[in-house]
C-alpha cells in the first residue's frame, strides 16, 4: 500500500506560524486562537463536507475550542486537539442537530446566511465531479483522506485525532483511495 | 477528468476552500457575548436548573398535597373502620373478623354515641 505523504503541504503548515505558538503558550483570547487555527479548520471542514453549511461549522468548532480551551489535558499536541473539535462538530453537525439548529437560527434571522461567493457558495465548486466522488465516500474514509492526504498528518496523529487505531485509519484510508478511483473512473466512463 | 491525477486536485481544491465571510470573526463575538462570558456558562446553567426545579416544583407540589390528604383519608377511614368494628363487638359478643364492615359510620358513631 502506498504510504501517505508525511510532510504537510505548503499552505497548511500556515498553523506553525506565530499566532498559533502564541494562542499554545498561554492564557489567550478568543481572537489569538482564531487567528492560529482558522485556516486550519475551515480547510478541514471543507475537505469534510463541502459548501454547504461551512461557516456554520467553523464558527461552532471555534465556539466549542474557546469553551473548553483550557479543559485541555495535552495528551496530544493542541494542534491534533483541534482535529478532533474540527470532525467532532462536523460529525454532529451532519447528524443533524447543528444543521436543524442553523436553519432554525436563519428562520429566525439571527444568523442571516452570508454568501462567500456571487451565486452562492455552490458555484465555489470548481471541479464537481472530484467534489461529488469527495461526498460519495463514507463520512469516515474522508476524516482519513483529510487529515493524512490533505492536512498531512501522520498516522499517529490522525489516529489520535479521530480517536481510533492507527491500523483502523491505514484501512480507511486504503478504502478510501481505492473508492475514489472506482467513483473517478465511473464518472469518466459516464461523461467521456 | 484524469484519475491519475485526482490526489493533486484534491490537495487544490482542500487549500483553496469558500473564503471566510466578512465580519465571521465579529459575528463569533456577537455568540460569545460579552468578555469574560466564559463564567456565564455555569451562571446559565444553574440558573436554567433554578427555574427547571420551579416549574417542577410548581408542577409537583399541588399533586403531592392531594396525595397527602388521600393517605389522609385513608388512614382516618381505617381508623374508623377500626373502631366500628370494636364497638359493634362490644355489642355483639362476635369477633372483629366475623363482623361485617361499614366503613365511615364508625367514629361518628361511636362519637354521637357518647
């Protein structure tokens, strides 16, 4: 089995910079964790579950680290920490209480729904086949593919951050890879 | 599309996700309250468990006082019960198992008796 990429791409090793050694070091405020670990979430719980409800999600995780920022008992590295709020939120959110919740709020126009991109958010996507196979595969497999292909976690870390063995994420992830190409190569033999 | 390739694809399209909405970081303010709301959390949650032991309260206290006056009741009628049965004994000669019940005369009775 191929072996996944160790060293983070470029733009998501944006969290070792100085906001996020900071927000670690000590007593912080809301906006020193936001500043370390937004772009981190937002890639996350885009790679996650698309589009659709993503400010939703981020804002809930952010809501959810600041609230039990200091209930942190550094059995991992903080940064691992914030995967695991990141997927438990994504988790939560499309089981649907967070979503029922969102829409609930929007009905009442407390939490207008703000559109990123004219035409909505929808139209952010780019290359809809890669996007549609992304949903297609099992919300576990894609915590897998997330962390360790795309954050560039390690094993080890994506393991503690979903809290499984590291051979469990090996086999989603392998699972995974080999469910892409199936939904990739079926989506070229129906759109040649 | 190429399958080869879809990893490297993935990787764009994950680094290059919907900007952040103007104002998020605000609007996050705006949810977390004022400063230092981090002790509000437990203010709100004794104070929902204070108004939640009210409405229970208020819901709970008037079926415990009805309870109370059936045991009430029903104590006074096994007393009264009691007490029939001694007299009319008395007066009979039988035993108190023997004799037949007539619940809610005794006491009075006995009392517009003496």
């Amino acid at each position: 089995m191929e072996l996944p990429a160790s060293r983070p791409p470029l733009a998501a090793a944006a969290w070792v910079g100085d906001a996020a050694a900071k927000a670690d070091a000590g007593p912080v405020e809301f906006d020193a964790i936001y500043r370390a670990y937004a772009p981190l979430v937002r890639r996350t719980a885009w790679s996650l579950g698309g589009a659709q409800d993503l400010d939703d999600i981020v804002q809930e995780t952010f809501l959810r680290l600041w609230r039990s920022w200091d209930g942190f008992r550094g059995e991992s590295q903080r940064r691992t920490w914030v995967y695991t709020v990141t997927l438990n939120t994504a988790r939560s959110h499309w089981r649907g209480r967070g979503r029922l919740k969102a829409a609930f709020k929007r009905f009442l126009m407390l939490v207008p729904r703000t559109e990123a991109v004219a035409g909505g958010q929808d139209a952010w996507e780019l290359d809809a086949g890669l996007a549609r196979a992304l949903r297609r595969l099992d919300a576990r497999q894609r915590e897998a593919l997330t962390l360790v292909h795309l954050e560039g976690l390690s094993l080890a870390e994506a393991a503690a951050a979903m809290g499984v063995p590291e051979g469990t994420v090996k086999s989603r992830l392998f699972q995974a890879r080999s469910r892409m190409q199936a939904l990739l190569q079926e989506a070229d033999h129906g759109n040649p | 599309m190429e399958t080869h390739d879809w990893k490297e694809r993935l990787k764009e399209r994950h680094l290059a996700p919907p900007p952040a909405p103007v104002g998020e970081l605000q609007a996050m303010h705006g949810r977390l309250g004022r400063p230092g709301n981090r002790l509000m959390g437990p203010v709100w949650t004794f104070g929902g468990a204070l108004a939640l032991a009210g409405l229970a309260a208020i819901l709970w206290l008037p079926g415990l006082r009805a309870d109370r006056a059936a045991q009430s009741d029903r104590e006074f009628a096994a007393v009264d019960r009691w007490v029939y049965q001694q007299w009319n004994g008395v007066q009979s000669g039988t035993k108190a198992e023997d004799r037949a019940e007539e619940p809610g005369s005794g006491l009075l009775a006995v009392l517009d008796a003496d």
